[in-house]
C-alpha cells in the first residue's frame, strides 16, 4: 500500500480542484440551454427571426477579447463558442453551421462595435438606452416565468470559487478605476491611505479587502479594520443609485462591522458622489444590472418587481 505523501495530496487536490471546474462547466452549459429555451419563446413572442447572425459574431468577438486577457488559446475559446452556438441551434431546429451575414446585418454590426461605451457619446447612449425600455405587455406577463429559470445568486457561489482569486482581483480592480476615477483624481479617497475596507458580497460567499495604494483602489490580503456586507442584488441595487444607503442600512439589507467611522466615511463618500462623474456606458450597465437583479429576486419570491 502506498503511502500518502505531500505530492500525492497536493495531486488529489489539483484534481479535486479540476473536477469542479469541469462541474461548473456543465452546470453553466445547462444553464445556458435553459436560457435559450427562454429566448427563443421571447423572440417568437417579439416576432424576431430565430437566428441573429449579427449577434453571434458579436459574442465570438467578446469572447476572442476575454480568451485573449486570459490567456486562453483562441482556438480553444472559438471551439467551445462552436459547440455552444451549436447546441443551441440544434436546440430551436436550425441549421448548426455558420451563415454568411448579409450585407444589412454586416453594416449593423459595424455600427456597434463603433460604440464606445467609455466616452458617453450620442451613439452610445441611443444604442445602449434601446433595452431599457419597459417591454410590450405580453412578454411582461411572462418575464416572472422565464426569470425562475436562472439560478438566484446563492447558486452561483460554487462556481465562483473555482474562479482564481487574481482574476476576481484584477477584474475589481478594473472596474473601481473606471467607476471611482473622477473622486481618485480629486483626493475623495485619501481618507482610505493606510486603512483598509473589507466589502463582502453574502450570497456569493466573496469577500474582498481594499486599500489606496498609489491612488488606486487594490486589493489586499491584509485584516480589515471595517466591513459592509450585503446580497448580490441589495450591493447592485446600491451602485446603480436605485436605492440608498440609509434605507438599506435601516432595513438591515447592508450591514457595518467592525471601525463604523471608516465605514460611515465610505458610506458617506460613495452618497456624494456625483453621478454624472460616472461614465455613462458604466451608468447604463449599472442601471440595468441593477433593475434585472430586482426583477429576478421578486420573481424568485413570487413579488411584483
């Protein structure tokens, strides 16, 4: 019989760690199959075709950029996209491979990937503002039905946790430069040097602890001093200005733990932050995401959003 030793363990557990992975593979596989399932009944209640070739090349373009800051081989992304794109076709009867788009549909997609969703120009808020019109009656009267299918936030956790901390890392990062820049550059967030703020997303199972350092806003692996905790949706709700902190706090949605001046401070800090300062492309995504995840936990509760 052989022995365990510290290699052997740290296999098993290099493979326990894969075989998670390749769980949440199929899990969001599955997933994605359901939301197919819904799209597909929304468009037919749109009275859109089935297939939007302008779209899949859309999502093949994301998704070469995301393989790309990853460092995943292109080849390997596009083969997984192919048996996704696949398997969805095959899924709603229609022919599995690829169509040339059309001259219309060519021109159409040309004018979206001219939107900079950075610079707040007039073409992106026409081409982004489009979705956040209130929805014909009939597919308002099934978005409770199709909104059950996705998973709430708490299902999500395990997946989240074979994703490598330095990615979750680096993508907070990115996005608290952008949203925050206008109050780095003016000092708004000096009273952070040297104190460190922990905000911890409950249902998610995510906890993240941030310092200023060199004017950015970092994550550290040190001890907080402070933390805010709250849901998925109660923190998105909060960023997208669709509810305030005093109500959240009052109703014990977010809760401050451990030095409450710092958190207060910060608190404080992200209320007086002038909208305006945030990008609008950020603006819009935070407004929708925020609204969607409204939406999807009411449904969830069988609420009225």
């Amino acid at each position: 019989m052989l022995l365990p030793t510290p290699e052997r363990f740290a296999l098993a557990r290099a493979r326990g760690v894969i075989d998670r992975v390749d769980d949440s593979l199929i899990l969001l596989l599955a997933a994605r199959r359901r939301m197919v399932h819904a799209v597909a009944a929304l468009k037919q209640q749109a009275g859109v075709p089935p297939r939007d070739l302008a779209r899949e090349q859309q999502v093949r373009q994301r998704a070469q950029g995301l393989a790309a800051r990853f460092d995943l081989p292109e080849p390997t992304a596009q083969r997984l996209l192919d048996l996704a794109i696949g398997d969805a076709c095959r899924q709603q009867g229609l022919p599995v491979e690829p169509e040339r788009l059309e001259p219309g549909q060519a021109d159409l997609l040309a004018d979206l990937n001219r939107v900079d969703l950075r610079q707040g120009d007039a073409g992106a808020l026409s081409a982004t503002m489009l979705p956040i019109m209130p929805m014909p009656t009939s597919l308002s009267s099934v978005a409770p039905q199709l909104l059950r299918l996705l998973p709430p936030p708490r299902r999500l956790a395990p997946l989240l946790q074979v994703v490598p901390s330095r990615w979750q890392h680096r993508l907070l990062e990115a996005a608290m430069a952008r949203v925050l820049d206008a109050p780095l550059r003016e000092g708004a967030l000096d009273f952070m040097r040297g104190r460190r703020l922990a905000i911890e997303v409950s249902d998610l199972r995510l906890r993240w602890v941030l310092e200023l350092r060199d004017n950015r806003l970092c994550v550290t692996e040190a001890e907080a001093e402070a933390s805010v905790r709250g849901s998925a949706t109660d923190l998105l709700l909060l960023a997208g200005r669709l509810e305030d902190a005093d109500t959240l706090f009052f109703q014990r949605r977010l809760v401050l733990t451990g030095d409450t001046e710092l958190g207060l401070t910060a608190r404080n800090m992200l209320e007086r932050l002038p909208w305006e300062s945030v990008p609008l492309g950020l603006r819009i995504v935070l407004n929708r995401g925020a609204r969607f995840a409204r939406t999807a936990r009411a449904a969830h509760r069988g609420e009225t959003a």
